[in-house]
C-alpha cells in the first residue's frame, strides 16, 4: 500500500509511506529511511498504521483523504465524494476487479473511521478512458450479450496514463492537444494507452485489467479458444481459470519470479525460459506500440513508466530498437544513463535527430489522485 502527504498547490510530498508484505510476517512499514516491524499485520491494521503515522506529524494538517480506485465501471468517470451510498455503489463493481477493489474498500472504509472530519474521495483508473471511441470501447460480441452483462472495455491505469500525458506535453513545452502519445506503463500490472488531443483513444487492458501486455502474473491476451480447451479437457471452474489467468501466469508462469530484476540477471546467465520471457514481454509491447503508431496516423512520443518501464534500460532499449522506420531513435547512452527521481521525474532517451520523442516519466499516482481529489474540492 502506497501512499504520500501531498501539497497540491506545490506538488511537493511533505512524506511519504509504504507498507509491504501486509498479512504476513514480513509486514513492515517504511517511512523515508525509517522501517518498522508490522509483522502480522493485516490491511485495516495497516492503514491505522499508516494513518497514526501521518498524524503524528503536526504540521500535517490533512484537507482530504483520496482513494486510488481501480474500477469505477460505467458510472464512474470523474473523482467520487465518498458517501455510503457511493460505497455501496463500487462494491457493486468488485466483480470487474476482484484483486483490487475489495481491499481499496476496506481501506477505504477504515480510513473514513480513522479520520472521520475530512471529505474522502474516490479516484478512479477507469476514468481516464471514459473517452474510448465505441470502435475501442467494443468486443465483437452479440449486442445482447453484451448489453446484458455491461460488456465493454473499461481500460485502466488511467491514473498515470493521464499524468504521463500532462507530463509529457510540459516537459515538451507544447499543449497537449497538439500531441499523440504512446504511454507505457511497465509494472507488475502493465498496459499501453494511445492519446490522441489529451484523450485515451485505445488502451491494451479491457474490461478486467487481464487483457494485453505479458504482465508479473497475468498472462494478457489469449485466445479465450484456450480457456474453452481448459474447461472441457480439465474441467477448471471459472475461480480456477481466473487464479490461472490473474495469479500463475504472465513472468511468473514463464519464469517462476515475476521481478523483472530477477529475470534480467537469469537471462544474462543464459538461462533459456527467462529469455523467451523477456522476447515474449517486449514483442507484445511492441505489438501494442505499432498497432497504436497506426492507428493514431503516426506518434510524436513513447514514454516509459512504473517499475520496469522507469528502471530497466534493457527493456526499454529492446522496445525501442529498429523503430527508425517511423522516426523514432534511440539513445543508447542516455537510455543507460536515466535516472528518475522526485527532483528528476522525467528523462529523454532518444538521439537529437529523433522525429519521435522517447522519455522515461516517472509514476506519481499519488500528485495525480490528490490533484483530482484537490479540484473536486474546487481547491
Ligand atoms: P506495481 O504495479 O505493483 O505498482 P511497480 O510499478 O512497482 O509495480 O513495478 C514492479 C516491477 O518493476 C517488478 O517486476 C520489478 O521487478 C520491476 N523493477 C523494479 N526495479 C527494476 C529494475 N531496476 N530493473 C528491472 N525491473 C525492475
């Protein structure tokens, strides 16, 4: 659980925490260089930790509490004032989700008792492509089947896609309208956005964040032809399919680890399957970059972002190669060279002769969720 005091005005962190590991007996919490025991602790505990913690801190003074939620099905697509009416109303959703709203409403709902005097607010990943043209948004399915259930693509990562976006354009000096950007968000989950005039047009995760990109434990696209074979050969019910698909695939089913740190080291070594992964995970990457390039009429920027997409320059170079052919050159050295950091958060990879500008963005969900929950508040 991540999460930081920010001042929205100067976007400045005036802290920040993490807590790892919760539920087991590794828990523990960081704050800065400072790491304490939580061993045991479960999530509502954690969040209390959490949130003592930042109390503790007396110039704190904290406006709002905002709430990273990742599905917000049709319903929601700007930032929610938390009510138990709107709760009620995201539970409805934890089937499109089931790894990431049921704990973001128990952390929710114990943080609204912890700090009972503060607006809390939901901040939705599906929000920023509420924006997916029909021909995006669409499987081809039977309209009533689809009709019938809410079937559609959602997308998601929206959070950071669209600071990316805002990032991107700034540090280009140029609106954002005037840009199409190919946004990669490389971390245990991963998806591309493409975003056309400041709008998601197409993004690689649908109506659950299963769909696309090879991702730490989710094995992306597949033939659903697979999943009807596994049903009738092995009889796998739709919870044993769904823990095959979300928990034992991706990295970890090619590789047995799914940290890409891991990977790299055994893949230097030779070590055969970590190879296929990393050919398999940049392919589909690539595959999703050029399907967008195309379907924007051309890209004016890449950007890498989260774990892999900020700190791997291998990934990032094996992306990026042989793009020449639609202006896009890579800068070996400054690939090697890019560090982000809070001072630092954005990096150009490419040569100065690239038609298509190259970055290294770092994800702040955090700046992003509470610039949202700020305007909500017409702050
Ligand atoms: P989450 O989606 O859980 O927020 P992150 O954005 O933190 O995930 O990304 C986690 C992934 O980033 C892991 O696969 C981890 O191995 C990878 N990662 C982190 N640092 C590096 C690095 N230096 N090189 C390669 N991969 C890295």
């Amino acid at each position: 659980m991540k999460s930081a005091l920010v001042d929205t005005s100067s976007g400045r962190r005036l802290q920040e925490m993490h807590v790892e590991s919760i539920g087991s007996d590794h828990a523990c919490l960081h704050a800065g260089a400072e790491v304490r025991d939580l061993a045991g602790a479960d999530l509502p505990i954690a969040v209390d930790e959490l949130l003592a913690a930042y109390r503790g801190n007396e110039d704190s003074g904290i406006d709002a509490v905002a709430h990273r939620v990742v599905h917000g099905g049709e319903k929601f697509v700007e930032p929610a004032r938390l009510d138990d009416s709107v709760l009620a109303e995201i539970e409805q959703l934890s089937h499109l989700a089931p790894l990431h709203n049921p704990p973001a409403l128990a952390a929710i709902q114990r943080a609204r008792a912890a700090l009972p005097d503060v607006p809390h607010f939901a901040v939705f990943d599906t929000a920023f492509h509420a924006t997916l043209p029909d021909h995006s948004r669409e499987y081809a399915l039977p309209a009533g089947v689809r009709q019938r259930y809410g079937i559609r693509r959602f997308g998601f990562h929206g959070i950071n896609h669209s600071h990316v976006a805002s990032s991107v354009a700034a540090h280009l000096h140029t609106e954002l309208e005037k840009l199409r950007i190919i946004s990669c968000h490389l971390g245990n989950g991963a998806s591309v956005t493409a975003i056309a005039q400041g709008r998601s047009v197409d993004t690689s995760m649908g109506m659950t964040p299963l769909e696309g990109l090879v991702m730490g434990t989710r094995a992306g696209d597949v033939d659903p032809g697979v999943l009807l074979q596994l049903q009738r050969a092995d009889d796998l019910d739709a919870d044993e399919l769904d823990d095959l698909l979300n928990k034992r695939s991706g990295l970890k089913g090619l590789t047995g680890t799914n940290d890409m740190r891991e990977i790299e080291r055994r893949a230097s070594k030779g070590d055969r399957d970590c190879v296929l992964a990393i050919e398999m995970y940049v392919h589909r990457v690539r595959k999703y970059m050029g399907a967008y390039a195309v379907a924007m009429g051309g890209v004016d920027a890449i950007a890498f972002t989260a774990g892999v997409g900020e700190h791997s320059a291998l990934i990032r170079r094996r992306c990026l190669e042989r793009l020449e052919f639609i202006g896009a050159v890579l800068d070996l050295e400054r690939n090697d060279a890019a560090k982000l950091s809070g001072d630092h958060p954005i990096a150009t990879l490419c040569a100065p002769k690239s038609m298509v500008h190259l970055l290294a963005v770092r994800a702040d969900e955090e700046l992003a969720i509470a610039r949202a929950a700020a305007s909500a508040l017409g702050g």
